[in-house]
C-alpha cells in the first residue's frame, strides 16, 4: 500500500469542473492548474503546469456523457500524474460510466464495468473514490482500494429539512424490483414505510402492468432511485403510484441525473412535483426542467478527500 504524498494537491478533467471548485473551496485549497483537451483529431492530451512530484493527487472526473472522452481524459491525467512522480493518485469519479454493465445478460455480453476497472489500475491509479455505483459488487473488480459514498445522507437531511413533522405521513417508494434494498435503507433512516412497484409483462406484445406493493393510497410518496437516464421507469413508477396506488404526490429523487434522450421533457409532462437530484453530473443537463432540483455533494467529497489523505476512517460518512 503507498503511504501518502507529502502534501495535498486537487485536479479536474472537463467533465464536471465547477463541482471540483466547489470541493477545493471547501477544501480550502485552489485547483491544481493544467490543462486537458483533444487534438484536431479527436485524440486527448493532459498537460500539468505545477509540480506534483511526491504530492498525494486526486483527479475529479466524472465518467458521464460524452462518456468514452470523459474516461480517456481521466486515463490520461493518471498516466501524466505518474510519469511526474507523483506520491499517490486517487481517482474521484462522483458518477462511475459503465457501472450498468456489470454481468452477462445474454451469451457474448462484455463486462464493461470490469474492463474499466482493469483500465484505471492500468493507467496508474492507487485508489477509487466514488459515488452510489449502480452495482455495489464492482467494488470487487478492483485490485486497488474503492471508497463508495453514499447520497442517501445529503437526501435525507433535505427531506427531513423540508417536511419536518410531515415525514410521518410519507412512503418512500422504490420503482422497481432491482432497487428496494437501496430504497429500504433510505426510508430506515427517515423512519418511513416502504412500497414497491412491481411491473411485469403478462404476455409476449403486451403492455407492462404496474402492481404497487404497499399501501400509498392519500399518501405522499418519494420515489428513490440511483439514477435517472431517459427517466421512462420513473415516470411510469410515479404514475402507477398515483393511478392504481392512489398516492396524494410524488416527490422523486436520485443519486445521478444523466438525463439523456427524452428525458427533461418526460419529468416535465410527469406527474412528480419535484426530482431532486445530486450534482455528481453536471446541472447543464436539466436545462428546461422546472422540476429537478440540484443538491451538492461537494462538501461530502471534501471531508472524504481530507480523511483519505489524512489516513483515517472514511465509515462515518456512511452512517
């Protein structure tokens, strides 16, 4: 295990900057200076303008669209990061790309996830720090140390802020099958019941039916989920809650707001009154959405960045 750098020093790629700015500000630190761009070709380049030699680095990058130019710039910064001596690297990856790809669905499938994994410890990396990966297992597919944080606290101190007294006519409800064991430690914490959404296809070429598990009727309910891509599952959660449930409102929120494709004008035209969201992901992406909501996660990344280089515990921001 490499001990630490002799001091501290914070950098960022393109993908998320100003949630770097806001860490290091937290940090009471300034962001490392350097640049990371693209050829006229396409191909990427990292050039550090400071000194990092013995330094412990952590590099901010979030692996979210444009995806595979996201990861080569994180590729690149560790492989700069090392080839300048630098005492240790820590990638910051707030949302990890590919962590849908974990397992083989169907025969020939890749593990992309796993490949990623392999493509970090390659370039360099002596550690993961990161954030709700959609897969707790990938934890596993590194050789190196992974921190995986958790966004439950940040949202369970802005509903209970919000509703106070309120929590105790509230569900937390869980879209789907897949999620309800994030979404049962979620409504443990604010002390509320769980309900599930359960859809399925009764035949081949027919619609899903939704079957809400739970008693939500004349409730108010907070959909919890990791993330939201094209938002398609979690519209139709929040309508099954209030159509066949009979659910008063729909308040939604979610670790990582990838918001492609249909995405903005599906939670616009949605029955849920407000999406809260992490800022893991940059907030440009919700342009036009009157209902999403951004929270910071910066000040949570800050502490764990102090704890990793000061080598002391990072579990108290699990609690």
């Amino acid at each position: 295990m490499i001990s630490r750098g002799k001091d501290i020093k914070v950098f960022s790629g393109n993908a998320n900057r100003k949630l770097a700015s806001d860490i290091c500000k937290y940090m009471g630190l300034t962001l490392g200076e350097s640049e990371v761009g693209h050829f006229s070709d396409g191909e990427g380049f990292a050039s550090i303008y400071e000194t990092v030699r013995g330094s412990d680095i952590f590099l901010i990058q979030s692996t979210c669209s444009p995806v595979n130019d996201n990861l080569m710039e994180l590729l690149i910064m560790i492989d700069a990061m090392k080839r300048a001596s630098a005492g240790r690297v820590t990638a910051v990856i707030p949302y990890f790309g590919y962590a849908r790809q974990d397992r083989k669905a169907k025969s020939r499938d890749p593990i992309s996830a796993k490949l990623v994994a392999n493509m970090l410890t390659a370039a360099g990396a002596d550690r993961v720090l990161t954030m709700d990966l959609h897969a707790a297992q990938i934890q596993g597919f590194f050789d190196i140390p992974v921190d995986n944080l958790l966004g439950n606290p940040i949202f369970v101190d802005y509903y209970a802020k919000k509703f106070g007294e309120g929590c105790d006519d509230m569900i937390v409800v869980s879209p789907d099958v897949g999620s309800v064991a994030r979404a049962r430690a979620f409504a443990q914490k604010l002390h509320m019941n769980l309900a599930i959404v359960d859809k399925r296809r009764q035949k081949a070429n027919q619609c899903e039916v939704m079957n809400v598990i739970g008693d939500v009727e004349g409730k108010d309910c907070i959909l919890f989920d990791d993330m939201v891509d094209t938002a398609g599952s979690l519209c139709n959660a929040a309508k099954a809650i209030v159509e066949v449930g009979g659910a008063k409102t729909v308040y939604a929120c979610a670790s990582h707001g990838v918001l492609s494709g249909p995405a903005v004008e599906r939670i616009n035209n949605s029955v849920i009154k407000e999406l809260a969201l992490l800022d893991t992901i940059p907030a440009d992406r919700a342009q036009g959405a009157e209902k999403i909501k951004y929270l910071t996660v910066a000040p949570m990344f800050a502490e764990a960045i102090e704890r990793i280089y000061q080598e002391i515990s990072v579990s108290k921001l699990f609690m």
